[in-house]
C-alpha cells in the first residue's frame, strides 16, 4: 500500500523507487501484489504516464487510512499519549495564517515538538480528502455538512481608512455614504454589497472601487497606502486601529459576523497530533478574541 500511494503522488514507478529505496523491479512486484489482493487493477501504465482506474481511485484513500491508522498505532505504543508526533498538513486563508495562525503554530509546535506542521495559505475551499489536508481553518457560515466543524471563535469585520485618504475625503458618516467612496472589494465576498447591522436592522449598501483582490492582506496595504475604504477582519486590521495608521469608520454599523472552524474530514482514527491541536486552537481562540479587545 505504501509503495501505491507513493507512485501515485510522485506520479511514475521509478520516482518511488527511488524515493522507497528500493528496485524498480520490487515496487512493479508490490503494485501486482496488491492488485491480486484487491482483485481489480488499480492503475492503467503506458510509458508517457500512470493514471488510476476507477478501482484505483477507491482503494487510493482507503489506503491512505491504513497507513495513517498504521503510523498512529505505531506512535500510540512508542511514546507516552502525552507526547503527539508527526506531520499535521493545515490549510488556512492568507490573512488568518499570517495575522494569527503562524505565532500560534509556533507555540503549537514549542509545545508538542515530535509534530510537524505543513501550512497551505489557500484562498481557496480545499477538498480535504484529495489535497491530504488534516485540518483546514475556515471563516464562514455556510459549511460543507459532509465535514465535521469544530467552532472556534467569531469572526467581525469593521470599515476603515487611513489617515492619508481622509484628509482628502469626507469621513463617512451614515453607511449609505459609503457609496460614494472608493471601496476596495474582496473579489468573492461583498464585491459589490456591503452588509451591515444597524439598530437591529439588516442594511446593505451598493459599493464600487477600483481596486479588489482575492485576499484580504492586499485590500489591507491598499488601504493603508490611502487607496480607499475598506472592510477588513478585526483580527488583521485591530493591531493597525490600535497604532493610528487605520482609522475605524462607522463604529455603530457592524458588518455581518461570520465563525471560525476548524474543519477536517473524519473522527474515525484520528492522530493523537491532530486531536492535541484541536484543543490547543480552542484553547488559543476563546469565544470574545483578544485581537477585538478595545476595538
């Protein structure tokens, strides 16, 4: 089973031999072996290239749970329960892995030093399963009900500037002015409608902008090089409010909330790391997070 994971993620038959240390000879033998057991062929070989067969793609994951539950009952009679090792692959949206998820990494791992972390800063959705990812850390509010969600903290949003664009702008005062000014956009969220909750009413409003991005830290260093007014996560933009180079516009219109989860696929013969750093994240990211603090 390994030597057919590790030809089908290095993509031919010489590559895991070499990687396996092994002859090439032993890894065609190992692949035969294991379609005799199975009783199906598992991958189609032509001399440009290896692609699975409908077979191959169900016995792939199966076998990449039995490797994972092999290593994890290795680790569970090596080292004490207390001691979490191996490799935990995360996958986190830009902004969140560099504003939060990367110092508390670095504890994690100060803590628990036999695991090792692979962090995806994706800003995109990942299919767990097909990218091996352990674990992904999503900010949203409508999950995929066929994966499982640990909730971790709320997620606000405010408006802001800087200094430099509203000396020569009028400050905004009602959310509806908002139409007025350039609004840098997140290309997939709000691109052209900002939601807001105003006196325990829903409002939105129309904005435009000639700036947008994909990803929130380049709406940030455009807003604070003056390009505009934009609505940025109180976890990225709180530390530059705190400093002055951002200035929070509209303080009693609070854009729509959204959660934190950490999401991963199954329950079933989880990692003794994954499982440790499920509670270490609920432990860093507590219900009211430090980053709205005087916000």
């Amino acid at each position: 089973m390994r030597v057919f994971v590790t030809v089908v993620d290095l993509g031919s038959q010489s590559a895991a031999a070499d990687h396996l240390e092994l002859s090439r000879p032993v890894v065609s033998r190992y692949l035969a072996e294991l379609e005799d057991w199975v009783g199906a062929r598992l991958m189609h070989r032509t001399t440009r290239k290896l692609s699975l067969t409908a077979a191959g793609s169900e016995v792939l994951p199966r076998c990449r749970q039995m490797l994972d539950l092999s290593c994890d009952m290795q680790a569970a009679v090596s080292v004490p329960e207390d001691a979490p090792r191996g490799l935990l692959r995360i996958s986190v949206s830009t902004s969140f892995g560099q504003a939060q998820l990367a110092d508390a990494m670095a504890a994690f791992v100060k803590r628990y030093p036999g695991v090792s972390i692979d962090l995806q800063m994706l800003d995109r959705t990942v299919n767990l399963v097909d990218e091996r990812i352990d674990l992904a850390i999503r900010t949203s509010n409508d999950l995929d009900p066929n994966l499982i969600a640990r909730r971790l903290t709320v997620c606000r949003s405010l408006i802001c500037a800087s200094p430099a664009y509203l000396r020569e702008h009028p400050t905004p005062q009602r959310v509806e002015d908002l139409s007025q000014h350039n609004c840098l956009t997140h290309s997939y969220f709000g691109k052209s409608l900002w939601h807001f909750e105003q006196e325990g009413e829903q409002v939105s409003v129309p904005v435009q902008g000639n700036i947008s991005a994909n990803e929130t830290s380049t709406l940030l260093r455009a807003a604070m090089a003056g390009a505009g007014v934009a609505m940025l996560p109180t976890y990225q933009a709180g530390i530059y409010i705190h400093s002055g180079e951002l200035i929070r516009l509209l303080p009693h219109a609070e854009p729509r909330q959204m959660n934190v989860y950490a999401v991963y696929a199954s329950r079933k013969h989880m990692p003794a790391a994954l499982r440790s750093l499920l509670d270490f994240l609920v432990e860093r990211f507590p219900e009211e997070p430090a980053w709205d603090t005087g916000l």
